[in-house]
C-alpha cells in the first residue's frame, strides 16, 4: 500500500515547502491555473530550470513501497513527489481522465506502455535525471526504478487523480 503524506497548502513554514524559489514558483503557477491544464502546459511548468535540485529534497522513502507525498492539490490540478527505493515499481494502471506529466529528478525509471485492448507492450522508455514524460489520459503504463539508486519523480496531474484505474491481475509486462 502507498504512503501518502499530504502537506498543507501556502507557505506555512511548518509545510517543509520553500517560500520562495524553483519550487514555489512552479506552485504558484499551478495555482494560477484557470482551468485544468492540457500535457503540453503540464510538460513545460515541470520542465522549468531548478526544479530538480529544489525538489528532489523533499522526497520520503520505505522499505515497504514508494512513497507518494502531495505537495500541492487544488480542483484543477494536484503536484507529488514520489521517493522510490531500487526494484519499487507502480503495477500497470492508468489515470482515468487525469492527465499526467512527470519529472525525474532523481535515479532512473523504466516505463511500459501497453494498449488496454490487446494488453502488449507498445513501447518501453528509460527516464534519466531531469527527463520530462507525459502519461495521456485513458492510457495504461507501468514505472519501475532502473538501476542500484534511488528514484525521485515529481508529477503533476490534471484534474486531480481521484483514483486511479489499476488492472490487479497483471504486475509486469512481457515484452
């Protein structure tokens, strides 16, 4: 089961989110955001400079699974950061409606792509340190930590994820 840890929403110093700088400014433009946000805008607030140093701190490990930490969340759009330890791995699942772009700002991931209809593997992508990537809406993918490092990535995600769209009987994808 993932952690989630939710953290208040401002600059509360008690939040553990800088007031100023990369990281804030990125909140500041998600909660300017006049509607939900399409990938291409998603894809270019997180690929702004600084932000892999100014978040990559704030990440959280277990033993146990990765662990997911909300750093902001409002009704169009919701930013975590997930700390993965070395063979972690989300199963195969989509995000419903939600778009969803992410960062690594840490590590390697390896993703698989499939197509829900015929469950094969469509394409296969290793992410490196500052590597942008996008999950379509209705789209099925798995990500896995690749290599002997932690992994740390920053999502954004719009609308907010309310759940997310998981096929339990399948955990890896051949091919």
């Amino acid at each position: 089961m993932e952690l989630l840890s939710a953290l208040r929403v401002g600059r509360d110093p008690s939040s553990g989110l800088p007031s100023d700088g990369p990281l804030s400014e990125l909140i500041d433009a998600l909660a300017a955001l006049p509607d939900v946000a399409e990938l291409v805008t998603l894809r270019a607030l997180l690929s702004r400079p600084g932000i892999v140093e100014a978040a990559a701190p704030l990440a959280r490990f277990t033993p146990e699974s990765r662990c997911r930490r909300v750093l902001y969340r409002d009704e169009r759009v919701e930013l975590v950061i997930i700390g993965w330890l070395p063979g972690q791995r989300a199963a195969l699942h989509g995000h419903g409606a939600s778009s969803c772009a992410f960062r690594v700002l840490q590590g390697a991931a390896s993703e698989r792509w499939v197509s829900p209809g015929a469950m094969s593997a469509l394409s296969a992508t290793r992410h490196s340190v500052g590597d942008v990537a996008e999950a379509a809406p209705n789209g099925w993918h798995e990500l896995a930590t690749d290599g002997d490092l932690p992994l740390v990535t920053l999502h954004a995600y719009s609308p907010p994820l309310s759940a997310r769209s998981a096929l339990p009987t399948l955990r890896t994808i051949s091919g």
